[in-house]
C-alpha cells in the first residue's frame, strides 16, 4: 500500500501538526486498566518531537453524547505526561477562537492534548466546518489513529481535506503487518474467531476464508454457526438475524475448501449462571442451559491446530471470559499462542482486556491497537482514514 508517512516530511522544525491517535483506553474508577495504545503512539510523538514539530494530539474516549466530563482525557494527560516525562496541556473548549490563541502560546517543547474530540458532534458527522476549523491550528495534518480509521470522521478523514497528511509509524506498522499476514502468509493460516459482535465478525470470516487454511470459532459466534448447522442451542446467547449468513459461509468454506471448525464439546450453565460449569458434546445442548465457553476437548484441538500454523490472527475471546468459572477456553487458547512458533497477531478490545498477565501478551508477535478497524482492514484490505493517505 502506497501510503505518505512522516518520514516523507522535511524541514518541519517549528511547524504545528495536527497528530490524531486512539487514546481511547479503558478506565476503572477513573483510573486507566491498560495503556498500550498510549504506549504505541509514542514512538511517533517521539520522532515529531525530535524533528522539532510543535504537537497538537487529538483523540477520542468512549461515546460520550455531547460534553460529558465523565469522558475528560484528563486521566491520559496525566499518563501521558508520566510516559514522556514532558508538561502536557489540556485544552478544553478548543471550539473557541481564544484557543486557538492559547494554543500558539505554548511552547514548542510542551505537548498539547485537545479535550474528547467527540464532545462535538461536528467529529462523528464529518462536519467539513468543524474540519476546517481544526486544521487552521497546523501546517500538517498526522493520523497514527489505526484503532479509530474505520470511522469517517472529521480527526480522520475530514482534516485531510485541508492539510498535507501523513500516516504516523503506528499506523505504517499496522498496514504493514496486516497486508503481509493478509497477502503472502505462512502456511498453515489459521484464523481464531470468538466473542459476541456477530454480524461484523461474519462478514469478516466470508473474506477472510479466500486465504485462510483454516477458521476456527469459538465464543457467542460459535452458537450461530451450531444454530444454523440445525443444532440446539438451548438459551445461549445466538443472533438469530445471522444464521442464514452463517449457512452462506458453510457454503462458501466448502467451495473455497477453507476449515471452518466449530467446538465439538462445550461449557454450559443455566442462563443466570447460578448452577456450577458442566461440559456437553455439541449435539446435546438441552434447552434450559446457555453455553458459556469451549470444553476441553476443543481447547485441545485448537490447541493442536495452533501448533500446527506458521500464521494465526485471534480476535474474540472464547467465552464469557469476565466470569472466571468460562475463561478456561480463552486462557488455554492464549497460552498455546504464547508457545507456538507462528506469527502471531492478536486483537479486539475484550481479548487484550480478557489477558491479565504480560509474559503472555510478550509472546504475541504483533498486538494491534485496533479492535473493529483491525477486522474491517481484514475484511476490505484498507479504511476510510488509510484511503485519505494514499499517493496520488
Ligand atoms: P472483542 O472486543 O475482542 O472483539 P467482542 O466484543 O466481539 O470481542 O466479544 C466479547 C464479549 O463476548 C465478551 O463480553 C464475552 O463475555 C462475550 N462472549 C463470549 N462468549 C460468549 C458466550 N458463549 N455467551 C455469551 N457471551 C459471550
Ligand atoms: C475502538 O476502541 O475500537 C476504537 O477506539 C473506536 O472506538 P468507537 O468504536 O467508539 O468508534
Ligand atoms: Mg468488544
């Protein structure tokens, strides 16, 4: 992919850019549960800086409607001051002509931080108004957003109307990685799917079976493939608007002679999950119980498959991994990856959240910062915020 990058820029000492990054992390009780994505933007920060630039990040956090501080960066400020042991300065109410002037006070060895940029709606709507007024704070433009360039919004796409723009190394390294892995793998591929959000999950399993030897499903997705095999699914968690397009991707995996493994034995409860965990083959679910997790012969033979591949993408846990009784399947899958020689790429939000211990995350070979924007590069092989970058 032939995309600008910041290496392509000279002589920016003293220049503003306009550096947009997914800071979108998680918070408990206001405090920050994983700062990875904080972590992998410095690189960028650092070489802008570097190169003299005069930094002006935005982000956004959560779906906040409108303003919100319940939604305040604040927190990754003061992380990100900690990170880089460098003043960074909030700037909130960024709407305003006056901070604009704020904004060209600080000096060039500071960083600046615009408040949530989803506090306007101008963002989500790509509002070509609110672009332009942001653009007027730089001479540059520099998204290292991978996490958030699935969305058409003005920090991402709208900006790049009005101002040279550039990928930043984040970025650069997430397209290269995820095309090399999409365009020449190792083989045997192996493509791990888990987790709830079904309907941009499946979308992502009929592309991806072009080139993969082999899926493998787990999590609430797993229930709509067994749903649509004509099994009994008893009253887990299935969306039912998906089983015909489930049926198509059986259909499909035949024709493209792909894999496409279901769990042959499961972790089951009642739908309160107040009985203790029992293991069922997949053809006995009773009606009364849910599945939770994947049993332990599956667990096995995914295991199996896993030390087979020269390549895995895993993205969705196997179960409902926030009850530690049916995070088994998600821990056994995680620790085979740690222990398999293959490339490995690891995303999605709740299956970086889901592993607690970094010896593990340490073994991955590449964890990207994109949950959605990761599946949809799968899916389509770009993004909305890529396409903008591209060489004419
Ligand atoms: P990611 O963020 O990693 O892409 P998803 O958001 O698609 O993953 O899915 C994560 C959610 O899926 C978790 O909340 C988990 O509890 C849920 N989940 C996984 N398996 C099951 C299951 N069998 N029944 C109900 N929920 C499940
Ligand atoms: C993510 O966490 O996937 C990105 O930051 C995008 O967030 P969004 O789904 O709220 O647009
Ligand atoms: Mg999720």
């Amino acid at each position: 992919m032939n995309i600008r990058t910041i290496h392509e820029l000279k002589n920016i000492r003293g220049k503003r850019v306009l550096l947009t990054v997914d800071f979108n992390i998680s918070l408990h009780n206001g405090n920050i549960t994983n700062d990875t994505r904080i972590v992998e933007a410095l690189p960028t920060i650092n070489y802008l800086r570097k190169e003299g630039a005069k930094i002006i990040l935005i982000s956004h956090l959560g779906r906040p409607r409108g303003y919100d501080k319940k939604f305040s960066l604040r927190p990754v400020a003061e992380r990100l001051r900690k990170l880089t042991k460098i003043k960074v300065n909030l700037i909130d109410d960024f709407w305003e002509g006056k901070a604009i002037n704020i904004i060209n006070k600080i000096p060039e060895d500071e960083l600046i931080l615009l408040e949530n940029i989803r506090f306007y709606k101008g963002e989500e709507d790509n509002d070509k108004i609110f672009s332009k007024h942001l653009a007027k704070m730089a001479d540059f433009f520099v998204n290292d957003a991978f996490g958030t360039s699935h969305r058409v919004h003005s920090s991402i796409v709208g900006i790049a109307d009005y101002l040279p723009s550039f990928a930043g190394m984040l970025m650069a390294k997430e397209i290269q990685v995820l095309s090399d892995a999409l365009n020449k793998p190792a083989r045997p591929f192996l493509v791990l799917i888990g987790g709830a959000k079904t309907p941009e999950k499946i979308a992502v399993i009929e592309r991806i079976l072009d080139i993969a030897d082999t899926i493998a499903l787990g999590g609430a997705i797993s229930n709509t493939f067994l749903a649509a095999w004509g099994f009994g699914t008893g009253k887990s968690l299935v969306d039912y608007e998906m089983v015909e397009m489930a049926r198509v991707v059986f259909w499909k995996a035949a024709k493209k002679h792909c894999a496409l493994i279901l769990p042959q034995d499961l972790v089951i409860s009642d739908r309160e999950r107040s009985k203790m965990p029992s293991v069922i083959e997949y053809n006995k679910i009773p009606n009364n119980v849910a599945i939770y997790d994947i049993g332990p012969k599956t667990q096995k033979y995914y295991c199996k498959l896993i030390n087979e591949a020269k390549t895995i993408i895993w993205n969705g846990p196997m179960g409902f991994y926030e009850d530690p009784l049916y995070k088994k399947g998600t821990d056994a899958v995680l620790k085979c990856l740690s222990n398999s020689n293959a490339y490995s790429i690891l995303g999605g939000g709740d299956t970086i959240t889901s592993i607690k211990e970094r010896r593990y995350l340490e073994k991955i070979s590449h964890i990207s910062t994109g949950g959605s924007a990761m599946l949809s590069f799968l899916e389509k092989g770009t993004l909305p915020g890529i396409d903008v970058l591209i060489k004419n």
